[in-house]
C-alpha cells in the first residue's frame, strides 16, 4: 500500500530525512547527511536500530537525496509504499498561512520568503527541486515553520515603528517552531479534551527556543519575531535586548553590524553566559559539579522564559494549560521547575516529585495540585505532522 511519506528537513550544511509509514506513526527508516558543501560530508541511515554511514563524494544535496533513491533502491518494500514527499520549510512570509502542495509557483513563493532567512529558505529549494529531479513522480509538499502563527492580531504581530516598513517591505512578526506549536495543540486536544476551546501556553525549548500562546486551538502571540533572534534566550541567540546594544558592539569591537548581529545570533544566550557552552545537559552537568557561570545561564533562561510566557499570556482568556517540549523543555526538570518557580503569581505550580521523576519521552501531567493551570510535559513531533499535511494534501 502506497502509504509512506518521505520527510525532508533540508539546511544549508545538513539534510534530515525520515520515512514514516502507517499514517506518520511508524518510523521506517531515519538518517542525516551532515557537512554538506565540504569534501568531509557524509550520510548517515538508522534502519532497525542499525546506523550505517555513506560517505558523500561531492558533498552536494543531490548526492545526498540520490543517496536515500539507491538506499530505497535496495529496500523495494520500502521504495514502492512510498506516496509523497513532505518538506520543512522555515519562512512561509504572508504567503502561506498552511501547508500546500509544492508547483512552480510555491517554489517561487518560498524563494520570495528568502530575505528573512536567507541560510534556511534557499537550501529548502535546492531539498525540493533536487527532489523533484529525483522523485519525478512523487507528489510533493511544503510545511512552513511560520504558518500557525498567520493567526495573530495585527496588534500582536506588528513592530512600533514607521508602518511603511510594514507595507513596503513586510517587516513583521512571524513567529517559528509552528508546526511543533499545531501538534502540542491536537496532541493536547486528545489528552486534555475541550483543550481546543481553552488557553494553552507552550514552551518549546530545544537549542532554538520560543513560547506561544494558543487561544482556541489557534496562535494569538509567540515569543520569536521577523526572525527566530527574537524572544527567549537560545543556545546561541540573545533573544530579545535592547537593539542600540548592536552598534555599542560594533562600535567596542570595531566590527560591522552584520558580525554584531552575528555574535548575538552564534556566540550568545547560553553559550555566551556561560562560556562553556550552548548545550542544556553539558551545562546542568558543569552546574552539579559546582560551576557558576553555568548555573547562571540556566537561571538566567529560566528566569527569561517564564518571563516570555507571561507576555504572551497577555493574549488569552485564561490559563488553563502550559505544556513543555523541545529537548529541554521534555528532558530538563531543573529548567521546568525553576521556569514555573518565576510564574507562581501567575498560580501555576508543579509537583517537584511528579517533576524530577518524569519518564524520558513520555506525555505527563506534572502539575501540583493547588494549581490553577495544568502543566504538561509533551514530546513533540514535527516529523509527523509535516506525514500528516503531506497525506492530506496528495489525497485531495
Ligand atoms: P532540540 O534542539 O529540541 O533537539 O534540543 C536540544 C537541547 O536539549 C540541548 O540543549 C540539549 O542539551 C537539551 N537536552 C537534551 N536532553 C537533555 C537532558 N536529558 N537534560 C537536559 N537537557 C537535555
């Protein structure tokens, strides 16, 4: 039965791939090309537990794509059951509020996307059109990172600055992480019915991080701007600060804008506090074995997410759910607890034991019982709602 989606996330340096059958659930087949562009690059298939690495002679998508069609090649069951294609797309602009299926046209809206993410949406095109060539016959499909967020008021979504910006040149709120923000909503609806028709906050942390606010099964704030610099602090990323901070470093360091943009965008958030580095686990160790400068990072972004919560809460009716995800936000219960410890005005409590003991990769409620909001842990899972979209689409 013609019913796997093959499922690419496609930068600049690496291309992600998943194959998902049975209606997104299974996972058949996963695996990573990494150093795209350098004579070192390689692929890597994780089939039935087992890895197993190519390595890419050029270095270009198209080889890394042609390498997945051998792969297939060898695994007919596999290659016949396959109905589609479904990609990431970081930037959809105000040209796509949802997922759509992929002809010239979109190519060109996505191209046209590209002032506001110039690494990511220019290395999408090159996934598809390489996809294209390769997979002549396979339908294929687009799902944006900023589509959810198309729902905001514009008193939400715009800059206070001179409204020209706005309409000559779309200088706006986009928002990120929508697709992961558009599963927490349905996979809470199951779990929590009547949650579609209540406030929900979410906090997707991973090494990007961003909250959003979900009135109605719909998005009325989210933390991360024109780009995702915007907001929280990151791995890397300052998140939001005072923007005349950018020519105070260009002007210290006698660097351009552009490289003072640049370190607030590669050598800041928890990597520049810490100076140890951008990775959540590596610096909870460091903080266990005493290390301060890594426990003032994480309290500094547990202080600064709880605070990005509140400010996108300002957009809802009631706060009757807040639900974690993301690496950190599904692994980190130091992160969780000292997040909610910042939003006991809003009487959002959590239960430390139900917390610190939480199963990996599993849906909880930690929330303590004098709470007035339920406080979720939920892995996400964007691979399966990009399945999903793509599904739907190709069948229409
Ligand atoms: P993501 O970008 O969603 O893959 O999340 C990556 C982040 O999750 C990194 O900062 C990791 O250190 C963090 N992370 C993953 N597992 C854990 C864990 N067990 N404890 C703390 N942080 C974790």
């Amino acid at each position: 039965m013609k019913d796997s989606i093959l499922v690419i996330n496609c930068g600049s340096s690496s291309l992600k791939f998943a194959i998902l059958a049975n209606a997104g659930q299974e996972t058949l087949v996963e695996g990573i090309a990494d150093r795209l562009g350098t004579d070192e690059s390689s692929i890597t298939f994780k089939f039935k537990g087992q890895k197993s690495e190519v390595s890419l002679e050029d270095g270009s998508h198209k080889n890394a794509v042609n390498q997945i069609k051998i792969w297939l090649s060898s695994h007919p069951i596999i290659e016949r059951s396959l109905a589609g294609i479904g990609h990431r797309v970081v930037h959809g602009g105000e040209t796509f509020s949802k997922s759509v299926l992929i002809d010239q046209d979109v190519i060109a809206g996505i191209k046209q996307c590209s002032q506001f993410a110039p690494l990511h949406n220019p290395a999408h095109v090159k996934g598809i059109e390489v996809a294209f060539e390769l997979f002549p016959g396979l339908p294929q499909v687009a799902v944006f990172d900023t589509a959810f967020h198309q729902t905001l008021a514009p008193e939400q979504y715009l800059y206070p600055i001179p409204m020209h910006f706005y309409r000559e040149h779309h200088f706006r709120k986009y928002g990120f992480h929508g697709t992961s923000y558009r599963y927490i909503s349905q996979r809470l609806a199951h779990i929590a019915k009547g949650s579609d028709q209540q406030g929900v906050l979410v906090a997707h942390l991973g090494n990007g991080a961003s909250t959003c606010a979900i009135n109605q099964g719909k998005s009325s704030d989210t933390s991360m701007g024109i780009t995702p610099l915007e907001g929280l602090m990151m791995g890397t990323r300052s998140g939001s600060l005072d923007p005349s901070l950018l020519s105070f470093i260009s002007q210290a360091e006698n660097i351009s804008f552009e490289s003072a943009l640049d370190i607030l965008n590669k050598q800041s958030g928890l990597l520049g506090v810490s100076e140890i580095s951008n990775d959540c686990r590596t610096l909870e160790e460091a903080m266990e074995s005493g290390d301060q400068r890594a426990k003032l990072a994480l309290d500094m972004f547990a202080a600064r997410t709880a605070k990005h919560l509140a400010s996108v809460a300002t957009t809802l009716i009631s706060i009757d759910h807040l639900v974690f995800t993301g690496g950190i936000g599904e692994n980190s219960s130091y992160l969780r607890q000292a997040i909610c410890n910042h939003l006991k005005a809003l009487n959002i409590r959590i239960d430390s034991e139900v917390n610190d003991n939480a199963p990996r990769g599993e849906t909880l409620n930690i929330s303590a019982k004098d709470s007035h909001t339920n406080v979720w842990i939920i892995p996400t899972n964007e691979e399966l709602m990009i399945a999903l979209d793509t599904i739907s689409l190709i069948q229409h």
